[in-house]
C-alpha cells in the first residue's frame, strides 16, 4: 500500500490522509476528564505527535504499538512543533506495507560499506585473525543482520545498516590510530573494532520498530558478541591462545567503564584506542542528528540533549 505524506514534508495546515507506524501509545485525560489518546507517529523521515480527542476509548483496542495504520487527520502548530489531530485511525495489515517506509535507513549505500569493510579484513596480515573475520562474515545470517542492524535504540547511527555505518567509521579511525601509535597490534586494533558490536545484531530487531528483543534485554550485546567470538574461535583448531584471549578482552572493555555497562575496563593499548574510537563516533553522529533534526528553528542552539546535558551550538551559514 503506497504511502504519500511523509513527516519531513508535513506543514500546518496541511489534511493529512495516510500511513504511519506507531512507535508509543497513550490514554490520558484533559482538565475536564475527558479521555484522549496521545500517540507518536513514525516513518522513515522522522516522528511526530498526534492526539486523538474525540472517541479515544472506541479507538484505543483498535491497535497498539507497533502497528501500521491509515490516520486521518489535520496538522497544527502546537507549543513550536507540529501535530496531529486525528480524526479517524485504522489498523493496516503488515502484509500490505513496504516495511522501508517506516524504518529510516543509513544515507550510505549498505552493500558499498560491506565492500569496504571486507577490503579491511583482507588487509589483515595474522593468518589467524583473518581466518576468524572470514569465518564471522562467510556465515550468511551473520552477514545479513550485519548489513541490517542498528546500532543503538536512541543514541547513535539509530537506523537500518546504523551498525555496520559505525563500524565501518571506527574501523577507519583505528587504521589512522595504527599508522599514529608506535608500537600498537594493527590486526587486533582493526579485528576488535569490527566485532566490537557484533553482538548487536542479536540485541536488537528492526523489522519494523528498532526494539531490544528478549535476550538483548536480559544479557546484552556485550556477553552475546563474546559468546559468538568463543564458538568461531572454537570452530578454528590451533586458534592461537594469547589472541583469543587479547580479543575477549577488547569486547568485554569497550564500553570503558563499569557503570557504562563495560565488565572490565581496557587494560592493553588496543582495548583502550578501540574503546576511545568508539565512543567518539558515536558521539560525533549523536551531536550532528541531533543539529540535522533541528536544522530548519530559527534559533542558533538546539534543544535541550538530554543525555549530553546540554545545549549544542549549530554553525552559522
């Protein structure tokens, strides 16, 4: 079913008839106790809010989160953001969407960046190491939820192939940090910055709405991506011990600190670039989002980051 209007175009004034995901869904109450649905809309170009005012409790069992449905409505201004009134609203079945519509994909094409990364692996000199890279992505599954995974919920590359963009970006970061630090493991530097995330591709699911799925809640990627490391390494006879054990390491360390989520914190040179690497890519995609999605206000400084406590300033021009 072909989808028309999408949240990037949407201006006052504008009848809005057409398809959306819903990513939240809420009952509340106006001052006088009327009940009022307020939902929040998705699709590949942004969010908005929208509010049901009239019939809330007849629309409310009509669907929920994580449906597609067809929405009609009008769009106002409202405290300097755009939102929804809607008017009628109604369940599409997931056999007649183009899932692509609702899920905000990298700009960079996925199957080029895949090119890339591979060329890295080649470049590997350690025959072990590059045995083990090749084994990771010769796995088909793997290689498909690589090229698919987000990587993060919120925070970072929050898109399809957001994954395998930030590594691929890391991964690039450390080769300039190789030929910089004298004295660093090349081949482990660029091995743990490809698998360092790799247990995110289990952690979360995007089919539709990028969500932790079960076991990414309950054990996170951090232990998946080290259990995976260990049935690869497993599955190669001889695997050297000390490269094994370097690699575990620098996936169990990569998040830095404890209270980040990190079981251990980095205690070899690669551990600690790699950590450093990763933080600051995701960090520098966290700021540049958050200026692109208020680039068209007036003002010179975004909203308020919640996570970053901060204000941040966009350039001029």
């Amino acid at each position: 079913m072909a989808k028309n209007h999408f949240v990037n175009q949407i201006k006052p004034g504008d009848q809005i008839h057409d398809l959306f995901l819903v990513i939240d869904k809420n009952m509340s109450f106006s001052q006088k106790g009327s009940p009022y649905l307020s939902i929040r809309l998705r699709d590949r170009t942004g969010e908005i809010d929208g509010r049901i005012w009239d019939r809330a409790l007849e629309y409310d069992p009509l669907f929920r989160k994580g449906d597609v449905v067809r929405i009609r409505s009008r769009a106002a201004s409202f405290r300097n953001t755009i939102q929804l009134s809607i008017t009628d609203v109604c369940r599409i079945e997931d056999s007649e969407i183009d899932p692509g519509d609702y899920s905000p994909s990298s700009r960079r094409d996925i199957e080029s960046m895949f090119a890339d990364l591979k060329v890295f692996i080649s470049k590997i000199k350690d025959p072990a190491i590059g045995r083990l890279l090749a084994e990771f992505f010769a796995d088909e599954e793997v290689a498909r939820k690589f090229k698919l995974a987000p990587a993060a919920k919120g925070f970072h590359h929050v898109c399809i192939g957001g994954l395998l963009e930030h590594t691929l970006s890391v991964v690039r970061l450390l080769e300039s940090a190789a030929d910089h630090f004298q004295g660093v493991d090349a081949d482990l530097l660029i091995a743990g910055g490809i698998l360092h995330d790799i247990g995110k591709i289990n952690e979360m699911s995007s089919e539709k709405m990028i969500e932790y799925t079960d076991e990414g809640r309950l054990i996170g990627h951090v232990v998946m991506g080290l259990e995976m490391l260990d049935r690869k390494i497993a599955a190669i006879p001889g695997f050297p011990e000390q490269t094994a054990l370097m690699l575990r390491h620098i996936l169990l360390s990569h998040h830095g600190e404890l209270e980040f989520g990190s079981p251990k914190r980095p205690k070899t040179v690669e551990a600690l670039i790699i950590h450093f690497m990763d933080d600051l890519d995701a960090k520098v995609n966290a700021f540049q989002n958050h200026i692109e999605l208020s680039r068209e206000a007036d003002s010179d400084w975004t909203p308020f980051h919640r996570l970053f406590e901060r204000f941040i300033y966009k350039k001029r021009g």
